[in-house]
C-alpha cells in the first residue's frame, strides 16, 4: 500500500473513531435524561474538540449546534483555567450561545496528570423546556434577554469531579420543574464522562491521547482541503440576495436580512452588510448562530464523505455588520434568533446561491421551526412545561419534489410520539396530517407542511414563535411560493387567527390548530 493510501486510511479511521465519540455521548444523554425534548426528539448535539478550542469532530446532530458550539468551548477556555475533572456551563448567547434554552457543558480531557494544556475538550449541548424567564418555556417573544429566562455565563460547575452545589441551586431556583431540569443537566455531564473515558480508551492512555490530537488537528486540515476544492470546482461569479423577517426593526422599517456571496476560485466571501438593525419579537441572532448559517451552508456544498470540523471555514471569509440583527448585543432578546432567523439567513444564502448555481440549489424551505410551548397557569394543575418544533415542507429542486413535513436545515429533530404527549401531559392530540398542496407548484412542486390539532385538558399558558405567516416561502427558477403557516385556537365552535409570535391563556376544552408552511417550487409549472 503506498503512503497515500495509508494516510487516507488513517483519516478515515480518526474520523470514524472521533465521530463515534460523539455519537455515544449523545446516545448517552437522550437515553438518561426524562426531557421528551431530549430524550425523544433528540434535541441536543455533541461534538469533540482539541485543547484549543478547535472543533475537530461532530455526529449528525442540531446544525444550528454544532456551527456556534466553538465559541461557547472557546469562552470556557478563556474565562476559566479548567483541570481534570471540571466541568463547565454556559448558555450566554453573547458568549458563543445560541439562546438561553441552549445549555452547553464543556470537559477537558488531559494527557497526563502534569499537563498544562488538555489534549482534547468535549462538549454537549442540549435544549432544556425551561430556564425560567417570562413565561413557561422561555421560548415567548420578550422585550428584552432578562425576559427571556436565565443567563449562565460559564461558570465551574464540576471541580475536580464534584458538582458544585452552590451553582446547581443557583440554576434549579431559576427554572420551572426543577426536578427535570437537574436529570438533564445530570445526563450532560454523565455524557461528557462517558466521553472522556472512552476517548481515553481508544487512544490507549496519555500518550495515546497527544497522538490522536494531532491526528485530530491534521483532520481539519484534510476538511479545509475538501472545502477548498468544492469551491473551486463551482463556477466564479457574485450574487446578491435579500429576505424579509416579518417584523420591524427600531425605527418601524420592515427588517430584512441582505447577504452577498463573492467566489473567487477556492474562496468564498459572504457579506451580511445593508442587513437591518435590532428587532422585536426576540428575532435577534446571536454573531454565533449566524456564523454556524455559514458553516452549514458550506458544508452542503461539499461532498457527503467530506469530514465536518472547523476546517470547513478556512476558505470563508464572513463578514457581519456590527450593530445589526445578525449580531445581537446585551440586552437585546434572543429567543428566536437560534429557531427562526437562523432559517431565514439559510433562506438568504440559498437564494443567492440559486443565482450562482441554479441546477444546484433547491428553494427554500418552510424556514421556520414552527415553536410552541406550553406550561401550567397559577391556580391550575401542575405539570411540567413542555416545548415542541414541528416540521414543514422541503424546497423542490432539480432532482425533484420536496419532501413533506420534515424539519430541515438548521434544526435536526424528531417529534414527539403523540402517545408520549397524551402520557405525560393534559392534552389530546386529535390530528396529525399533512397539509395537501401547500407546496409551491413547480415543474418540482415544494413539500408539504403539517396539521397539527392539539384540545387541552386543562387551563395552560401557550406560546407561539414563528415566522413565514405573512411572507410565504419563494420558489426557484419560476416556482412557485409556499403556502404560509397558520395558527388557530378553536373555542366554543368560533375560530380565532392568533399571531405567530404570541403567548395567550388556553382553557379546558380549547383546541390548538398550527399548519405549518409548504415548500418553495422549483421550475415553471407545466
């Protein structure tokens, strides 16, 4: 075999072994935590990094995650001299989070007792169905990011192999259904140990463990090649794009998301310049949620083998107006920058990329997480908050029809199985179907979205952040747009339209309905 054989051999093995690694931690923490959110819909991700913050391996999980999760593992490392056996905690969006529900734990792994640096650093993070804030669900558009729920800057939350109790009472006198939320944090950090010590196994002790670091490190440079040539392989040229957030920014104009991509040979520019100001309706982006858009965008177009890791950004220059939505400072709320402009920066960078690239690029999508939340109101039942995102419909392209009710894009999750819900909850979900032709018609018709029809069996607060309910999801090349969402509360045989950002009080008996938006088409129609 000829040394290049046996280096990609070798690449191959330190991937498959550094993704399983974080394919186990996630496994890990959905199987012990009691979340449905965690546990059935698989909301949180894992990933694996070197000791200086380098993202070196993922599995497939919560794109959104994965793309921002550096900058939380970097702030940890910054602010704190993390030993063997800490553990650190952070949500902070202006820190590397993403929003406040977002709780991401971070363990070094050392070579040795008396090394300075770690060899690797491990992180998972997970959406929890509260961290306090206005409303049950911390997921309701707030006027600012206190409203919103908790803020953890990172903070020691292990030292030395024992919790902190001061800072696990701190957070659980934060956050509704305590009790919940101290298993999930405890599936974290029993996911990280697992992490670690089967890091340490298959690398075969301390020295084992700064070999594999390099090989890490040479993963991500192989990754930047892989990315590289994908974009030198695409045509040169610019293109501009433009997308609407259905709300407003300070001064009452109609917010907009702008993006420019430039390619030039092996390098790509993506300018976020002329994109609106700060926004109501907690649709502010955090810088990182912004950057992880970019991150997996690129990564779409590479090839399916191509290893993803921080090397797919070497090629990438991204540039993001200070002051805009896309970089959101304190205190402007964030909730929903993470579920829904992150889908709509997706939207932008398609629709710039179907003018480069058009055989290449599907329409967009649904572009909205479709969120709901609901808790218990005071003087009612007590039961724990509950938080959901429901899937729409797929863009059409050039290779075919979108697919129905799917969550795509920047989130990765399943639903919650309806007898789950009806268990644990005092509701009856009474449908589920898709919603017949709310893809655009193309030559390619768009996917369709999702009926959802849930009656409540006692008095609860909902709470609604969505978007694409007043600005459809365009088609491609000719296509046509997607039908727009929609959510009705059904009380006493009337029928009332309610907001898509919204919280409002449910009585027993009510029935939620939320449709969820088609697919872009792709192509004239026939």
């Amino acid at each position: 075999m000829s040394r290049a054989s046996i280096r990609a051999v070798d690449l191959a093995l330190t991937r498959d072994l550094l993704e399983s690694v974080a394919d186990e931690m996630a496994a890990v923490c959905m199987r012990t935590a009691v979340s449905p959110n965690i546990k059935e819909r698989r909301d949180l991700s894992a990933a694996v990094f070197d000791g200086a913050g380098t993202m070196v391996a993922h599995a497939a999980h919560i794109p959104v995650h994965l793309g921002a999760m550096p900058l939380s593992v970097r702030s940890a490392l910054e602010v704190l001299e993390l030993r063997a056996g800490d553990v650190a905690l952070l949500n902070d969006p202006f820190a590397g989070g993403t929003h406040l529900p977002d709780i991401t734990a971070v363990a070094p792994l050392f070579p040795s007792a008396r090394a300075r640096a770690p060899a690797f650093v491990l992180a998972v993070r997970a959406h929890h169905a509260d961290v306090g804030g206005a409303v049950p669900g911390s997921m309701a558009p707030q006027s600012d990011v206190f409203a919103e729920g908790l803020r953890i800057p990172p903070v020691r939350w292990f030292r030395g192999g024992q919790e902190d109790p001061d800072v696990r009472a701190l957070l659980l006198a934060n956050m509704r259904d305590p009790e919940h939320r101290e298993a999930d944090l405890a599936a974290q950090a029993g996911a990280l140990r697992l992490g670690c010590r089967r890091l340490e196994q298959l690398a075969g002790g301390g020295r084992g463990l700064s070999r594999l670091a390099v090989r890490g490190r040479d993963l991500v440079d192989y990754a930047a090649r892989i990315a590289r040539r994908a974009l030198a392989d695409l045509a040169d040229g610019e293109a501009s794009a433009r997308t609407a957030l259905e709300t407003a920014d300070a001064a009452g104009r109609p917010a907009e998301i702008q993006v420019r991509l430039v390619k030039r040979g092996g390098r790509l520019r993506v300018d976020f310049e002329g994109t609106s100001g700060p926004v109501g309706g907690s649709l502010n982006a955090p810088e990182a949620v912004t950057r992880s858009a970019v991150y997996y965008f690129v990564r779409c177009l590479c090839p399916a083998e191509t290893p993803a890791n921080d090397g797919l950004l070497r090629s990438v220059r991204v540039h993001i107006p200070r002051g805009s939505l896309l970089a959101a400072e304190v205190p402007q709320p964030v909730a929903g920058g993470n579920v829904e402009t992150s889908q709509r920066i997706v939207d932008a960078l398609w629709l710039a990329a179907a003018r480069l690239w058009p055989e290449r690029i599907p329409a967009p999508g649904a572009g909205t997480m479709s969120n709901w939340t609901f808790g218990p109101v005071p003087g009612g039942p007590v039961f724990p908050t509950y938080y959901e995102t429901l899937p729409g419909g797929a863009g059409a392209g050039a290779a075919g029809p979108g697919h129905d009710a799917i969550q795509q894009h920047m989130t990765n999750t399943d639903s919650t199985p309806s007898e789950v819900l009806e268990a644990g909850w005092p509701v009856r979900v009474e449908r589920v179907a898709l919603r017949r032709r709310s893809g655009g018609a193309g030559s390619m018709r768009g996917g369709s979205g999702l009926v959802r029809e849930i009656r409540f069996l006692a008095p609860a607060q909902v709470s609604c952040l969505m978007t694409r309910h007043d600005d459809p999801p365009p088609g491609v090349a000719g296509g046509a747009p997607g039908r727009v969402g929609r959510v009705t509360l059904l009380r006493g045989g009337r029928r009332k339209r309610l907001a898509p950002r919204d919280s409002v009080r449910v009585e027993i008996g009510d029935v939620l309905r939320i449709e969820t938006p088609g697919g872009g088409g792709w192509g004239k129609p026939a």
